[in-house]
C-alpha cells in the first residue's frame, strides 16, 4: 500500500489537476460524479448541506459559515479548494484536517472503480469528501463550489440554502466571455424551493438570476437590498468591526476590506439557515466572525504572517478582488512598500497591474506551477507600467530578498496568486516561522 505522500503523488499524477495544468483538467458534466456517487452509495444524502459559489468571497464565506455552525454545537463538513499547504485543507470536520490515512485508505479501496473512469483531481476528491463526512456522521457540510457551479460536480448535492457571493471576469474560457454567461453558470446551483442568497449583484446579472430563481420556484435573496451591515472599521489590534442593525457590533478576524461585502452576504444567510431549522444564536455568530481562522484553519485573506516589518499575504487573484486589495495597499502607513507579485496565465494580469501601487518595491516572481507567468515576463510587463522592481525565479527567493531589503517600519505583501501564497506559507512552515 502506498503511504501518504505517495498516495497523493498518485493523485496529482493520474488524474487531470486543474491547479496545475488549467484547461486540460477542465471536464464538463456530471457522468463521473453520478458514477462516483454511486459506487459509494450516495454519501451526501446522509448529511446537511450548504452550498457556496461565487468569483470571490466564497472561501471566507463558507469558511466564516462553517465556524458559526461549530459555534453553534454542530458537527461541520468543510469542503473548500484549492489548498494552500496539504491536500487535507481541502476536507474538514470542525475545523480538523481529514486523516491521513483516510486519503491513503479511500484511494486504496477505492481505485480499482474509480482509475477505469479517468475521473478529474476535482471530481475524485469531492466524492472523497462526501464519503469522508457521511462515515464520520457530521450534522452539516459547507461546500465550496470548485469552478462555476452548473457543472461542478458539488452540484449533485440538495442544500438548505445556496449562497452566490458575486460574479466578475474569471475563468472566462469555461464559464462565458460575459458577466450574465457567468453568473447563469452559478446561477446553476439554484435548486427548486430552495432559498438562495446573492452577495452582490448588478444590472448584467441580477436579471439572470431572477429568472433562474423564478423558474425553480427558489426564494431569492439580494444581501445588497437589505443590507445588514451598516459600516465597517478596522481595529486597533488588526480586526474588522462591523456595526450591523439586527446583531449590534460584531467583530471579525479577518481584515481585508473587501470582507464587508462578504459579512454582509454571512448574516443575510443566517435567518435564512434558522428558518430551515438550525439552531443558531447572536453568540454563536459573534464567536464565528470572531475566531474563523482558529475554528476552520482559514489561510491567506488578508493574513498578517510578520510584524516589523509588517509581512501580508493575500490569495486575491483576479480583478474583482484586487479592486479591494489595490485601496487596501495604498491606504497602509509605511517608510516603504514591498510587493512579492506574480499570477497564472488565465487571469487578466494586464488590468491587475494598473491597479497596483506605483510607489512600491517589486519583487516580481513565478509559483510553482505549470499555470505561472515567467518571471520575466511578468517583470517585463511590470516595467512597461512604471513598476520598478527585479525578477526571482521562486516565491521562496522573492521574499527572502524582500525581507532581507526592509526596515522594521516597512510594509511586505505576497499576493497576485493563490500559488503564491502556497508557496509562501510552504517556504515559512517548512522553517517553522508561521503559526500553526
């Protein structure tokens, strides 16, 4: 039998990975996931569910989702991608990291079925997923949706509620070339009589899915209508303060400014998941926002890894989420500004960078993954916009230069890709430098 490092060896090697490869690993429809499912004896109808998509936020979401439901008393699936550090990220139970011998197991029992389907990485880790959570008898599982949502194979799943916290230019090769394409592949989530809560909306898309609601027969939910949170603050020890009209004063761990939006879309959900019958409390809330990063092991929204200097790391990869993270740079008090940057081929790297910092130092750089721009060629395009700045082949190297370069009173952030904070935390693990 394989150990584990072999076995997730093996998982990345037969399987098409769409973190590493992109298009390649990209299948469309549900055959492999209805097989899989199957084969296992349909684990998710054993458990509750919640189901999350979206461009950006999603994570956050169901991440802060999933840290209220444990506050609350229940046992929580958590069902997020892609991982950062350790492929057990990607499947939870109250915040714990699937075993690694339940990965070593599930592929060795399982394997004779799954290798004559040529299933995707995708594919074969939800039906993992689902069968890791019904074996441990959770009470509700909070699932990300991988790509889009019509198509995804999460889609198999009957939640109480859906969740779609916004919709902007991504995966355009798969999705559409528009924001209604896009939003009528998430809107594929939307089950019949199901409610369904919208984080943010606009005129291309909000009429996308009223009608996709309207013809489902789902209660549809704009956050943005009735907005809960009133205003938002950041606090003297690094936390965000939302005063919001039903709950008072909540504050959250996570800081980037764009969590505003995403709180707004969490407590609109909320009424929502008691009015289907689960238990939740103004404590359980405030104890959620409050500690989501220790409750569910939460990584890279707006993750302060080093004071003095002051080092931030950030998954934001695409224009949607670095509207917010290019004001959030800008706005921070510094003698100078150092930026780890690099992003994957599929991403509109071209508008990123008009929106990044011109006062800044750059480090431009390349993750480990087949999807990533050269690093010279990301430097190149960099100083066409006025970036000043040198080129380092690995993330590692990019940040030890940045490091080694700043005063105690300096601003570090690594960002422009989730391969680049992976790397990132990888590199401070391995030397013991983060926090579990």
């Amino acid at each position: 039998m394989l150990d584990y490092q072999q076995t997730v060896e093996y998982l990345y090697a037969s399987t098409p990975v769409f973190e590493k490869i992109g298009a390649g690993a990209y299948k469309e429809g549900l055959s492999n996931t209805h097989a899989l499912d199957r084969h296992l004896g349909h684990p998710h109808r054993r458990f509750k569910t919640v189901h999350v998509a979206g461009t950006n936020g999603k994570g956050s979401v169901s991440h802060t989702l999933a840290a209220i439901l444990q506050s609350a008393g229940y046992k929580v699936g958590l069902y997020t991608s892609p991982h950062l550090v350790d492929f057990r990220e990607r499947i939870r139970v109250d915040g714990k990291c699937v075993s690694e011998q339940f990965v070593v197991d599930f592929v060795d029992r399982h394997r004779s079925f799954f290798e004559p389907l040529h299933p995707s990485f995708f594919e074969l880790t939800t039906a993992m997923a689902f069968d890791y959570f019904a074996q441990e008898g959770i009470d509700i599982a909070v699932v990300e949706v991988g790509l889009g949502g019509r198509l995804d194979c999460t889609n198999i799943i009957t939640p109480l509620l859906s969740v779609i916290t916004n919709i902007s230019l991504d995966h355009t090769q798969f999705l559409g070339d528009t924001l209604a394409k896009i939003a009528a592949e998430k809107a594929g989530i939307i089950k019949p009589g199901i409610p369904v809560v919208i984080g943010e909306a606009c005129d291309e898309t909000r009429p996308v899915f009223e009608q996709v609601a309207h013809h489902a027969g789902a209660p549809i939910h704009f956050a943005e209508d009735h907005p809960v949170v009133e205003s938002a603050a950041h606090t003297a020890d690094l936390r965000m303060a939302y005063h919001t009209l039903p709950y008072g004063d909540i504050v959250g761990e996570l800081c980037g400014d764009y969590q505003q939006k995403n709180a707004n879309t969490i407590l609109t959900a909320v009424p929502l998941l008691q009015s289907a019958g689960i238990a939740i409390s103004l404590e359980d809330i405030q104890t959620g926002f409050a500690h989501v990063c220790q409750m569910t092991g939460l990584m890279g929204r707006w993750q302060i890894l080093h004071e003095h200097p002051t080092v931030v790391c950030d998954t934001g990869h695409n224009v949607g989420g670095w509207q917010f993270l290019s004001r959030q740079l800008n706005a921070q008090p510094c003698r100078q500004m150092r930026i780890v940057f690099g992003m994957v081929d599929d991403k509109d790297i071209d508008t990123v960078m008009d929106m990044l910092p011109r006062q800044a130092q750059y480090y431009f750089t390349r993750a480990t993954s087949k999807r990533a721009i050269d690093e010279q060629k990301v430097l190149e395009l960099g100083c066409s916009k006025g970036l000043m700045g040198r080129a380092y082949p690995s993330v590692a190297e990019a940040y030890q230069a940045a490091i080694s370069e700043a005063s105690n009173d300096d601003f570090i952030f690594v960002g422009g890709s989730s391969y680049v904070v992976a790397d990132l935390l990888t590199v401070l693990k391995t030397d013991e430098q983060v926090k579990p």
